[in-house]
C-alpha cells in the first residue's frame, strides 16, 4: 500500500497573531487606537486642566505656555477637552456596536439555522429598519427626549443592525450547508455548538471587518448629530469640539482641526484595524471555495444514524437475513422518498428494498440521479427539509431505527465515510481535534485518551507521522489525507456499519485504489459491515460481496456480485457494465468461494 506523505501540505501555518504582527497598517492602527484608549481612560490623570473650566484670558488664545493647543471660544484648554473628548465618543460608539453586534449576529444565526418562517419574518423586520432613514429619526429622538447618548446610541445600533444581520444570515446559511456542518449535526453536536463553533467561528472575520465599520460610522453619526448641535452641553466629545469650534473657525481655525483631525484618525484606523484582524484570522478566506469538493470529511465520524421511518410497503429483500437466521445488520425497506414538485409530489425513490449483512460489502450502484444518494441520505438522517420520506422502514440489527433511537445510534453504530473528504472537515479545526471529538464526547475518552487513540487511528489508516499530521488543519493536508482521516474518525468508535458514498470520485486516481485498499483491510479486520455507494462496476469488483442495482428511484437488478458480473439479467445492468468495464473482466476480481483470507480479490 503506498502511503501519502501530504509533503504539499506541509506549509507552517502561522498563528492569527503572528500574522497580524506582519501587517504594518493593522499593527499601527491597533497602537493608536490604544493611543485613543489609553488616554481616554487616563483622562482625568493627564488631562492638564479642567475640560470646561473657562478662563476669561485663553479666550480663542493660541497655542501657549499654558494652554499647550490653545484656548476654545469660551476660554478652556482644547487640549483637556481633547483627551476628555475621547471617552464620550468612544463610549457611545461601543453601545452602537454592542446593540447591533447583539441583535445582528444574533438574529442572523437564528434566521439562517431555523429558516423557514423565523427566517421570513426576521428579513421583513430587516428590511423594514433598513426603510427608516436613521439620521431623521435620531434627531426627532433628541427632540423629543433631549440629549441622551446612551439612548440615542441604542436606537442607532438597532438601526444599523440589519446590515449585520444580512451579512450573518447570508454567511450562515452558506456554512450551514458545507457538509461538515451536515455532519456535525446528524453526529449529534448540539445546535448552539453547531453555531458557535462551526458556523460563527467560520464566518468571524467578516463580522469583524462590519463591525469595525459599523464603529467608524457611529463615531461618525454621532459626531454629525453633535455638529448639528444635537449633543449634551454636560459631555466633551470631538464632535461637539468641532460644532463649537466652527463658529470660531476665521480667528482659530486649529480648534476645528485638532478634534477633526482625531476624528478622522480614530474612524480610518478603525476601519484598517478590522481588516487587518479579519486578514490575520481568516489568512486564506477567498480560498475557502476551494474546499467545496475539493477533499475532505469530518473525522468527527460522520457518522450518522438512520432516521425516517414511516409505514412498511413492498420488501423485495425481505427475510435476506444472515446465514444464522439473524437479522442483517442494515434493513431497508419500501424507503419511498418525494420532493415537491408542483403541486403535488415528485418521487425520486420508489420502494427500495435492500440489506447489508454482517460483515459483507454490498454495493448500491447506478447512474447518477438513480437514487443511491438518496437512499443513503435517509440511512444516514441527512435527506434535506423538504425530502419527504413517504414511506419505509430502516432497521439496524434487527430494530427499528426511529427519530428516538437516532441520537444513540449516531457516531457509534453507524458511520459515513463521504464522497468530498475536503469539505467534511471543518477548515477551523484541526486534524486532531476533528478527530479526538467524537472519543470524548462518544466514547468518554479524556483528552490526553483521546489524542493517544487519534495517533494510533491515524497510523491505522496509512498516515506517516501522525503527531505532524494531528495538529495540521485540513488545508494543509491531500485530498487522499484527508479521507483518510475521515476514514480514521469512521471507524473510532468501532461502528457495525460503514456507509461509503463514492469515497474514491473527488480523489486523484493513483489515490483511488490505496483508499478502496485500506476500506477493505479494515472491513476484514473489523467484520463490518459496509455499505458502499458507487456507479463505477470496477470498484464494485475490487470491494463487494453482493450488488443492488438501481435506476429511476428503483432496484432494477440485485445479486452476488459474482452471479451479476457472470450474468447481468437487466438489459441495463448490461449496459452498466459495458460502459464500466468496457467488456473486460473485473479487475482483480475473484469469485467468493475461490477466495481465501488475506488474498487479493
Ligand atoms: N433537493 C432535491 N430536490 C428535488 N429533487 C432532488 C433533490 N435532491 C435530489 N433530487 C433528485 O433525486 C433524484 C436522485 O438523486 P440522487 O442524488 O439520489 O442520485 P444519485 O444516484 O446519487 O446520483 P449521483 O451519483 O449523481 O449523486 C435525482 O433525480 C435528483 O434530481
């Protein structure tokens, strides 16, 4: 078995902060930021003066011994009121951004993972703050309650929030629908897990660069509202300086530049500190598209259980038991699935009868759009909302699977190994701990366990040292890696069965055949029992015991996979395999009763 060394993928990936110290524009905005800060905090320490204690003689004054930037129309120190003037400013800027950051992202998410009707009526409420022109309302507040900043600030930050919530809900629903998210939910993460550690942290460095907007431009309102002459006379902020300064501007034209100056400083460097972190967090983000069927699969197991169950119809495969009279492992049966199409339904699965038996390989195969996905789908618990399972039964070893049982069977019984290793790992996390998560939560490994039993995993499926591999994220690792490591999290927690979807197309095909090799040195090692989803006949030859085929949302033919290669009954098995095999013997393919353990099939 030749085994990958992912030398591609040893780019060092460096940390978020390392990053951000390399970029010059981010780390200069974040020191005058804290420049800002600082002296905000500082003020009452540093400031010279008091901020509006006049005095008659610095009346406009300039610059002087005394009053280090001169005096303001009224006699006070600007240079006070400029230190003073930042805590104002600041603070309403961080109540703008605190209300949207909580009601944007907040119903963002929700809108995106509920969907549905929550999603409507949150986009209608949307968009209807979205209609209010915020300026106009901010200053009929002021007049009807005076000058309240913290007030004010909080309506503009509700106000603004849409723009956060689209950008949210947009983002999320995309990330939602990356199989690793899929997976994470049918292997039974909690759903506030599922937004917070895939989704949320995913989307992060978009949040940050519209938050950091979002702060320039309450900075910049409120200044306006300020200029307009709008703001508290108890309160120092730049933009009441400037207000008070351009009535000045002829005789003492610094007094507008100096607060202006701070201002216009203060809103661009927030503006680049947001895409220096989003830059620094986010290092590769316009290559995350990339990963969509490109590789991989989260380790987390992917597994899932079985779920729809409804009324039992046809059973072609009934009574296909184990030699011993036992119940096969998996049991289709009748599985009807339909999606609406008009206004009526569209079945696209049609009564489909199959069993794995304990330690077989069996083989769903068909042209693309016969159904084996769907088939797999509803096995799996993965079929979309708007499938509807209309009719069948699901059993595993002999019980029936229910929405009930699902949670228990999820990651231990019944694993997936998917067809796109690549975008079944979560980009965020790394190798080892994509793969240690399901033998702590599953299995009740500690860490320490856990990160043992994920090294051992990965020598297991034919990756050369483990311990670099463990803390690399998925993309730095190969495609064929990463299905290894997929295949690695499928068989941690020792399940009964494999549910395989084309687990060789999206890979390279001198990766194909170690891939097929190791799956069936671990069923054989193992005993499990797997069910491998494929239209192509060649690696039904190399893998499975029996074959099911479908076309059209039915099974057309089934059989040993000796008797069907020998004698395909349906015309359009023939034609499968004419066109898979082009007339030629199965590859390495030997007749079940002339195998012996450990030979070559
Ligand atoms: N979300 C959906 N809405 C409506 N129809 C769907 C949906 N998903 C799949 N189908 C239909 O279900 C049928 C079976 O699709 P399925 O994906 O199971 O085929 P498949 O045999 O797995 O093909 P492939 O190998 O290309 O994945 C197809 O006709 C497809 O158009």
């Amino acid at each position: 078995m030749s085994i990958e060394t992912g030398a591609a993928a040893t780019v060092p990936r460096p940390g978020a902060w390392r990053r951000f110290l390399r970029n010059p524009l981010g780390v200069g905005s974040a020191l005058l930021l804290a420049g800002v800060v600082v002296m905000s905090v500082l003020a009452p320490w540093i400031a010279p003066h008091d901020p509006l204690m006049p005095a008659l003689d610095q009346v406009n004054a300039a610059p002087n011994g005394e009053y280090l930037l001169g005096g303001d129309g009224a006699g006070r120190d600007v240079l006070s009121r400029l230190i003073w003037g930042g805590r104002d400013t600041l603070a309403g800027a961080a109540v703008v951004v605190a209300v949207a950051a909580v009601v944007g992202i907040g119903t963002g998410l929700l809108a995106a993972y509920v969907g549905r009707w929550t999603d409507a009526l949150l986009t209608w409420v949307s968009e209807a703050l979205l209609a209010i022109p915020s300026l106009i309302v901010l200053i009929a507040l002021y007049a009807a309650i005076g000058p309240d900043v913290t007030l004010s600030m909080t309506v503009f930050g509700v106000l603004i929030s849409p723009f956060l919530y689209r950008l949210v809900r947009a983002m999320a629903i995309e990330v939602k629908n990356e199989a690793y998210v899929e997976a994470a939910q049918v292997s039974g993460v909690s759903p506030l897990r599922i937004v917070f550690r895939h989704i949320l942290v995913v989307i992060r460095g978009s949040i940050i660069v519209m938050l950091a907007d979002i702060t320039a431009t309450a900075i910049g309102i409120q200044a306006s509202l300020e200029f307009l002459g709008l703001g508290s006379a108890d309160s120092v902020t730049w933009g009441s300086m400037v207000q008070e300064a351009f009535v000045a501007i002829f005789r003492t034209p610094l007094s507008v530049v100096w607060p202006g100056l701070l201002l216009t400083v203060t809103i661009g460097a927030f503006a680049l500190l947001g895409n220096a972190v989003r830059d620094a967090l986010v290092p590769d983000a316009p290559a995350r598209s990339r990963l969509r069927g490109a590789t991989a699969a989260t380790a987390a197991g992917a597994t899932a259980a079985a779920a729809a169950s409804a009324a039992g119809t046809a059973d072609d495969d009934a009574g296909e038991g184990d030699e011993a009279g036992t119940a096969p492992m998996l049991g289709v049966s009748g599985l009807t699935v339909a999606y609406p199409h008009g206004d009526g339904l569209r079945t696209v699965v049609d009564g489909v009868s199959f069993t794995v038996r304990r330690g077989e390989v069996l083989g769903l195969v068909g042209e693309s759009g016969s159904g084996k996905s769907q088939c797999v789908y509803a096995v799996l618990g993965l079929l979309p909302a708007q499938a509807a399972v209309t009719a069948g039964r699901i059993t595993l070893d002999g019980e029936e699977v229910t929405p009930a049982t699902l949670p228990g069977l999820r990651g231990r019984r019944i694993a997936y190994v998917p067809q796109e290793p690549m975008s079944n790992l979560d980009p965020s996390c790394t190798v080892g701990h994509q793969l240690a998560l399901p033998l702590r939560r599953l299995l009740g490994m500690d860490r320490a366990r856990a990160r043992a039993r994920a090294l051992e995993l990965l020598g297991r499926v034919g990756i050369r040292d483990p311990e670099r591999v463990l803390d690399l994220y998925p993309h730095q690792i190969s495609g064929g890696m990463a299905q290894r490591v997929l295949i690695a999290g499928a068989i941690s927690t020792d399940p009964d069965v494999i549910v395989a979807d084309e687990p060789t197309t999206a890979l390279d095909v001198t990766v194909q055949a170690d891939i097929l090799e190791l799956l069936r040195d671990l069923q054989r090692e193992r005993g499990m029992s797997v069910l491998l989803v494929t239209h192509d006949f060649g690696v039904v030859a190399d893998l499975c015991d029996r074959v099911v085929v479908m076309r059209d949302g039915v099974v057309v033919e089934r059989g040993d996979t000796a008797a069907l290669f020998a004698a395909p009954r349906h015309e359009y098995t023939r034609t499968l395999l004419d066109a898979s095999l082009e007339g030629a013997e199965p590859r390495t393919w030997t007749a079940p009763e002339l195998r012996t353990e450990g030979a070559p099939r």
